[in-house]
C-alpha cells in the first residue's frame, strides 16, 4: 500500500535546559542569567515545540514526520524532554545526537519515529575552520545519518552552517567550506553504495542561490525544492523586514523518479501556520519567537519548520 508520509527540518532556536554547563557559554538561559531561564520558561518551550512538530505536515499525512532534522538544542536532557512531551510520547521517537565543540554547546540532532525508521548507522564530522588570527573557529558539526525509511534504504546529513555575524560576504568562506565537507560525506556515501538515496537538510544560513549551495554544494545529481519557494518570496526565517528560506531540504535526483520499490518525492512546504506566526504589530507574519531582545514572548522559534513529502511506491 501507497503511504504519504512527511520528514522535516526545524531550527528549535536555543533549545538550553536550567542547568550551566562550564564548557559551553549557556549562562544566560539559566534562572540567574539574562534570559531568567526558569524551569516553568524551560517547560513551555518545551511543550511549544512538541505541539508544533506534531502538527508538521497533517495536511496531507496521517501520520506525523518520520524524521526531522533539529538544530539548536544544548543536549540529550532537552530531546529526551522533547521526545517525551505528551504530544510526541505516543508515536515513539528516539534521537541521534553527538555533543560538538560549538562554543555556545548548541548541536544538531535527528529524532525518528522508531516504528517507521530502522537506525543502521550515524556519524559526526566537525567542520574545520580557521579564523584571520590561526585559530580554530568551533561551529556545529555536520551529522550524517543511515538508515531504512519504511524498510528502504536512506541517508540523511544534518547541518547548521556557520551564520552571516559580521555580514553573508565576510562569512561566505565558512559556509563554503560546510559545503565542501558535506560533498565529502556524500562521496564516501557513494563508495558504500552508488545508487544511494541521500537527504541533505538544515538550516544552512545561505538560500538556494547562494554561492555555497548553488556553486559549492549542488550538482547534477541533486534537486533543492526550495529554489522555487525563493523564486516566489517565501521565506522560514525573517530579518530586518525581509525573507528568507535559510531552511531547506535538498534530496538526490533519484528520489524524484518512479522505480519500483523505491521511495518518491512529492512536494515542498514551509510550515507556517496563523499559530507560529506573530499575530500584530511590526513583526506580523514573522515566526513568534521565544524572545525579544530580553522580553520573553513565550512563543516557539525564530524560524519556521520545513518539511517534504514523499510517497512509498
């Protein structure tokens, strides 16, 4: 039988626990530190957040994602939290997550519905960037994951690229260094199997036309989704008034083809429901966010989720 399912990425935006942890700089999102990070804020971010992955994609699936990509979350206590919230615990999730060197302890992470996807393998890959001064610049690592989707074989790779602090241009080489790390994951995975169907989602800090997706990271054998969504002035995340889809799921062209036995891509989605968004003033529309400057909205993420749509043939 045919299945519709949904696989989806989302940027949780400083998913921290209560607790200071003295490698990482997460002082701030403690009860005594400038976010007054409480147990009870902790709690309802928390909440907000299952409530929203267990709306992604309902519109054409029964069935709630079968894996998304998550970036922004401190450590295994907040996925277990997350995983474990009333709206998730039913379908049951489980996680794949390293700790990276991130100075400010913020990682990537993969959750998957246990009964739909089987867990073979997962690995990390720390980017390696060196700064103007010789020094190593600590960001997220990259987080490859191997699996089987509905019994079919798949791989996904995770990312949360380096961000545009001190302007896109300036940063540009770090992202472009993510890309070429990503293209190295990708040729090993092509050594182990050639005819691989590969997922490659994150939030990448760069859109679909910039130099490091559409130069350093897209080839032939690849279709970003995504392009057509910018193409149209849609956007996952807003600044200074503007859009932009830093978001995106890219998948091989091999996904896209109507083999037997094989998995098949529908379409594309930003998932912004009215619930996320702001719903007056000048940040109308814009994904309600848990803060503010210092003021705690209480809402869910600066970004909204993105999410895909496949078919089992």
């Amino acid at each position: 039988m045919h299945k519709t399912f949904s696989i989806a990425f989302y940027n949780l935006e400083n998913l921290f626990d209560t607790a200071h942890d003295e490698y990482t700089l997460d002082k701030d999102f403690t009860p005594e530190g400038e976010f007054q990070w409480s147990q009870d804020r902790y709690n309802r971010k928390i909440q907000n957040l299952a409530n929203v992955i267990s709306k992604i994609g309902r519109k054409q699936s029964e069935l709630h994602p079968i894996f998304l990509g998550v970036a922004e979350v401190e450590n295994d206590t907040c996925l277990k939290d997350l995983i474990n919230d009333a709206k998730l615990k039913p379908y049951p999730y489980d996680f794949v997550h390293y700790n990276s060197p991130d100075e400010r302890g913020i990682d990537v992470a993969f959750l998957y519905q246990k009964e739909h996807f089987e867990l073979l393998y997962s690995d990390n890959y720390p980017l390696m960037l060196i700064d103007e001064a010789g020094d190593r610049d600590y960001t997220r690592d990259i987080l490859l994951v191997h699996g089987k989707l509905f019994g079919k074989l798949v791989y996904i790779i995770v990312n949360h690229w380096p961000s545009r602090n001190n302007g896109a241009k300036y940063s540009s080489y770090k992202r472009v260094q993510a890309a070429k790390l990503v293209n190295k994951i990708i040729e090993d995975i092509y050594k182990e199997n050639e005819r691989a169907e590969i997922i490659i989602m994150g939030d990448f800090n760069d859109e679909p036309n910039s130099d490091s997706i559409k130069n350093n990271l897209m080839s032939d054998a690849f279709f970003n989704p995504m392009f057509e969504m910018q193409q149209n002035k849609k956007g996952s995340v807003r600044y200074s008034n503007k859009w932009y889809i830093f978001d995106q799921i890219i998948m091989s062209d091999n996904l896209l083809n109507n083999s037997p036995n094989q998995l098949k891509f529908i379409s594309a989605d930003i998932f912004d429901d009215h619930f996320l968004q702001e719903p007056k003033g000048k940040r109308k529309g814009s994904p309600k966010r848990t803060f503010v400057g210092k003021w705690h909205l209480g809402g869910f993420s600066d970004h909204f989720p993105v999410l895909a749509y496949f078919k089992t043939l």
